[in-house]
C-alpha cells in the first residue's frame, strides 16, 4: 500500500437486505455475489459522449446497476463519488472538482450532504457497457430519511468507513478490518483498501459494483410503473420527479398519471442526470432518471407516488414510511406582509424535503405561522439557512422541543380532545398537572462506539443526560459500543457535539425511536421585564428546573443587546422565579459636569436619572435577537 495514502477508506458492497437507514452501529448486512453479465459489445462506450443525447436502449436490464453510497458525516462520500465521476468521464478531471454532486450552498458551507443527489455512469467492463446510476446520501443522522429513501431505487450500496490518515502513527488498518467484521458481519477479505482523495484503487470499485450487485428486477415488457423517490422545483419548468422505472418504458409525449392525485399529464421531457440533467429519447425499466410533465402545483408531486400511462393502471406502490419529526419549532416572518411568500417557500421546500411536517400556528407576538417538524437540530438549521439562501425568506425560529404526550384526567378535556393522551408540539399548549395523571416523555435507544480510553468521560456525560445503561460490549481490544435509554429531549441540541469534543472526534453516535416513558416535566417561562416570552417557553424535568433556567438567562444575558434601560431576565415556574440575571443598562455620566459644589445638586441629578430609566423600563420593548432562540438552548460543552 502506498505511504502516500492521506486516507484509507474500507469499502463493502453490500446488498440492502435488512439496512436500517441511519443507524450504522446496529446494522447488519449480508454480502452475497452475482454472477458478473459479460456481453460482448461491439465498441466501447463512456460517459465522454459529452452533451450528445445518449441512446438508453443500448443498456438492457441485465447491463444496469442501481447503487448508493453510505457512511457516517464526513467519511469521504462525496470525494469518493468525484473520483468516480472523473474515472467514467462524467465529469473532466480538475484539481476543482471537490463536493461535486453537493450542488446546494449549504452544503458547500457546511462541508456535509444534507441532500441525496443521483448521477449516471457509463463504464465499461470486460468488453461490455454498463449503466451505472449512483446516488450519493448523506452521513449525518438528521438525514437519514434521505438515506431511506435512496435506496428504494438501489439494489446495493458501498459502506464507506474511515481508518484515519493510515501515515500516522495511530493507524490500525487490521483492527479497523477485524472491527467491521465482528460489527458488520461483512468479511475482512470483501473490503476494498483505497485512498478516494488520491484515487488509488477506486476504479477496483466499479468493476465489484458490477460483479457483485445484482441488475434490477424489471422489465420493458411491463406496463409503465415508476417510482417518484425524489423530486424539486423549478421556478419555469414546475416539478422536476426523480424516478426510478420498475417497469415499461416512458418518453416524451407519452400521457402518464398519477397513482395518488389521478391527474394525467403530458411528458415534456426524459433524461438521466450526469450530475446535470442531460435529455434523452426514452427512459426503460431498470433505469433511474428525471420526468417532467408540466407539474405546476407542489402537491401535485408527492414522494413514493407512482407514474403509470394513463390508459394501462398498474396496482401502486406501497411508497415509503411517513417520516417521524423528532423535533418542533415554530416559524414566523419577521415581517407578516411576506407571509404569503413563505407559504409559498415553505410549501416548494417541503417539496424537495419532504421529512419535513408543517402545521398553521400563530403567536401573539409574532403573528401568524407554522409549526415545523424535523429530524434533528440540524435538520432544522439546515432547513432554515435553506429558505433564506434558496428564497431569500427572512424567518424566526423559536427554542427547539420535542414531542411530549399527557394523559388527561379531566374529563371535561378528554371530551374536548375526543382521546385521553394527546400529544403537546407546542409548549404553550402544556397543560396544567391539575388536569394530567401522567405526564410522558419521548426516549431513544441510543448507540455509541468509542476507544476504551474515554469510558470515563462517555459514562459521565450520558448520566448528566439522565440516561440509562443498557448494554457495555467490547467489539475489540481497544474500542467499546455503549447503548443507553436517552429522553430525546437530553440529546437533540447538542449531545453529539458534547459526545464529539470529550472524545476527540473518535466517538460516534447513532439512535432510534423507545417510545415513550412517564417523567415528572414541568413548565418553565421566561420572563424579560416580568413580560412572559412565549417563543421561549421550555419543557423540563422538574430535577433539573433550576440549571436549566439558570444557563437559559445566562445565554439570554449574552445574546440581548443592551438597551437604555435595566432588562430583568427571570426563569420561572408558574408564579415562582427560579433564576434571574440583569442585562444592565447604557448609563450616561450625568455628574461630568459637576466640578464640585454641593453634594445634593449630584444626588438631584442621579435620583432624576434613576426615574427616567425607571419610565424607560416600563415602556421599552426588549427586542431578542431572532437566532436567539436556538443560541440560548445549546449547553456549554460538558465537563
């Protein structure tokens, strides 16, 4: 292997038996391997056919394979994609070519995929053509929906692992190996050494992808049935669907319809993505590839419905599982004029990430808006820098929570509600606990592989987190898998990153859905000048009241601007205040004119500037920044 390998990636291609979107610590996949399709064809052909239309009936079933590559946040996805875009000749090789199939701008920033992209390949191998179509998925746990999704159009996927910088002094190719057996179940033997920055032993890849994932199950001579797996908006062409064809053929002029609308519409176009869209005559079963049919309204385009000629209707797909919003948040324009514009951004943006649930809400302070459902905290920052890069939105997100339930002991209520629990988005809608027999909090199973050597530090961050030990394993000699019971609400806001920081970067971190369990939760306002912010209204439990309010009007202490007059910031539980902190006030040196002379002309001049300030707290507005609200949630690092 050569010294010169910055990094070394451990690749399996692995069948989508039993893969759990997003939870990499528990999944388990089976490797099995296809006979490899060896046709002979008369020329060889790739994708440097430049921008001339490619003609898709040279690539019969048996010639397809349908793939997605995925791995933790920051494992090299999106560098091992360039390198084989660049080694198919879909893209020309330059020094410039990072991130490629990343085309948002938050992604860029960021330097993660927040969005699955699809690319088809033309590779070929032993004397034959091949259509290799690649979707590249994101890492990080909040977009695991994505992930999900991806692969109902796939029939295999690269598990992309990193090893560290294998020129370093703590390297350990073997153990790495040993572990994704014992973890995986995937033979040492079956991995693929490569350095995808260098692009060392990355063409290896493609011809396994071709020897061991199996071609798709369909065929031109079924009626027309495909997948919509993923779909945009174009402000002049209208929704651009993302398909995956399971059966006949489609081209442009064909009427098609929709399986959950019944609208027919009328095919305008084909094509397959070579990052960018590239149209072409027809589209055939096996193959992935984009349709538009002058869909102008976003509901129009709902993800998982199935395409069918309108004339031949084919029993629908069953789609996929609704996503579950692990976190909420309200959202309003800072100006109510736009609101109608932010219907309409929220509405195409929904479209394109359709993880996201949206219910109408209004605020007393801010007016009319929504409440937003998400993934996860980034999910939600994401989302959020999305409307405002992507549609110019200017928004305000209030504090962050989580879902709770309450079993209701009135019977006046359950007759209101129709049910005895009922589920509280809005911390506002809390109810009293003279109206509740039990209160219920969200809890996930969460899973953690670490180096032995922060135990200590792992098992003291969890019990802040008013966690539950389930299980202690050593995969190895050197490294350990945790599994504890979490209420969601202790880790959606900045447990990974704590988990991140005490470990050096070497922890990982995954999760999924336990239920609910009963807690003793209460509701904790703060107050600014005695005045009850509602964007801020928390849910916590009743131990930990108290350090909770009073890192809440810390932060809040250093994110309000200092006004003319005194802010009194309070934390409070029904009518008992908890914790305070004081924004102090702009003061002026009323007494630099005083050069002497009797001690009551100063006193006169401070007691007349004490009761100005005592007027100008009683009618000033405390204006809390917008990006307030997620600030003041996230905990300093933990010790």
């Amino acid at each position: 292997m050569s010294a010169l390998m910055k990094r070394a990636l451990w690749l399996a291609v692995c069948l989508k038996r039993s893969y759990h979107a997003g939870i990499f610590s528990s999944l388990h996949l089976g490797l099995e391997k296809s006979p490899g399709h060896r046709i002979t064809f008369l020329r060889r052909y790739s994708s440097e056919t430049g921008k001339d239309t490619v003609d898709m009936s040279l690539f019969p079933v048996e010639n397809i394979r349908n793939f997605s590559i995925v791995a933790h946040v920051d494992h090299g996805k999106s560098t091992l994609a360039d390198r084989l875009l660049e080694i198919t000749g879909t893209i020309a090789k330059t020094d410039h070519n990072k991130q490629v199939l990343d085309k948002l701008q938050v992604e860029r920033e960021r330097g993660i995929t927040v969005k699955a992209q699809t690319a088809s390949l033309i590779y070929n191998h032993k004397g034959t053509n091949y259509l290799l179509n690649l979707i590249d998925t994101p890492g990080h746990v909040d977009f695991s929906y994505e992930v999900s999704r991806s692969l109902s159009a796939c029939q295999g996927v690269l598990l992309v692992v990193d090893a560290n910088e294998i020129d370093l002094k703590n390297a350990d190719p073997e153990r790495v190996e040993n572990q994704i057996e014992t973890v995986f179940d995937i033979p040492k033997g079956d991995c693929i050494r490569i350095s995808a920055k260098l692009g060392t032993n990355v063409e290896r890849i493609l011809q396994e992808v071709i020897e061991r994932i199996p071609p798709p199950s369909a065929s031109t001579q079924d009626p027309l049935k495909a997948l919509v797996f993923d779909s945009t908006f174009d402000h002049y062409r209208g929704v651009i669907a993302n398909i995956a064809l399971l059966g006949g053929e489609v081209c442009k002029g064909q009427r098609i319809a929709s399986a959950h609308t019944k609208k027919v519409y009328e095919v305008n176009e084909v094509g397959i993505l070579k990052p960018n869209e590239q149209p072409t005559h027809k589209l055939y079963a096996g193959q992935v590839g984009y349709l538009i049919a002058g869909m102008k309204e976003v509901k129009e385009a709902q993800i998982g419905d199935t395409i069918y000629l309108h004339n031949q209707p084919v029993e629908p797909l069953p789609g996929f599982k609704s996503a579950k919003p692990m976190v909420f948040a309200g959202m309003y324009p800072v100006d109510q004029s736009e609101y109608n514009n932010l219907k309409s951004a929220v509405e195409k943006l929904t479209l394109n990430d359709s993880s996201v649930s949206v219910h109408r809400d209004s605020s007393l302070a801010l007016g009319a808006g929504w409440r937003l459902g998400f993934l996860g905290l980034l999910h939600m920052e994401v989302f959020n820098q999305r409307l405002e890069q992507e549609y110019n939105a200017s928004v305000i997100l209030t504090a962050p929570t989580v879902p709770y339930k309450a079993v209701l002991s009135s019977a006046k209520l359950i007759k209101e509600h129709g049910k005895e629990v009922i589920t509280i988005i809005n911390p506002d809608k809390f109810p009293d606990k003279s109206v509740v027999a039990e209160y219920l909090e969200p809890t996930v199973l969460g899973t953690i592989i670490a180096p032995d050597e922060y135990i200590g530090k792992i098992i003291s961050l969890c019990q802040t987190r008013r966690a539950i030990q389930k299980d202690l394993i050593y995969i190895d000699d050197h490294r350990v898998m945790i599994k504890y019971f979490f209420p969601l609400n202790e880790i959606v806001v900045d447990f990974y990153d704590a988990l991140k920081s005490l470990s050096s970067g070497y922890a990982s971190f995954d999760y999924e859905d336990a239920g609910y369990q009963p807690a003793d939760l209460i509701k904790m306002d703060i107050l600014l000048n005695g005045n009850p912010v509602e964007e801020l209204i928390t849910i916590v439990h009743k131990d930990k009241a108290y350090t909770v309010g009073k890192a809440l009007c810390e932060r809040l202490k250093d994110v309000i601007p200092r006004q003319l007059f005194e802010i009194a910031i309070q934390a409070a539980v029904g009518k008992k205040v908890i914790a305070r902190e004081t924004v102090k006030a702009y003061r002026k040196n009323v007494l630099a004119k005083c050069y002497g002379g009797d001690i009551t002309r100063k006193m006169k001049l401070l007691k007349q500037q004490a009761e100005g300030k005592k007027k100008l707290r009683k009618i000033g507005n405390v204006e809390v920044p917008k990006d307030a609200f997620i600030s003041v949630l996230k905990r300093q690092t933990d010790k």
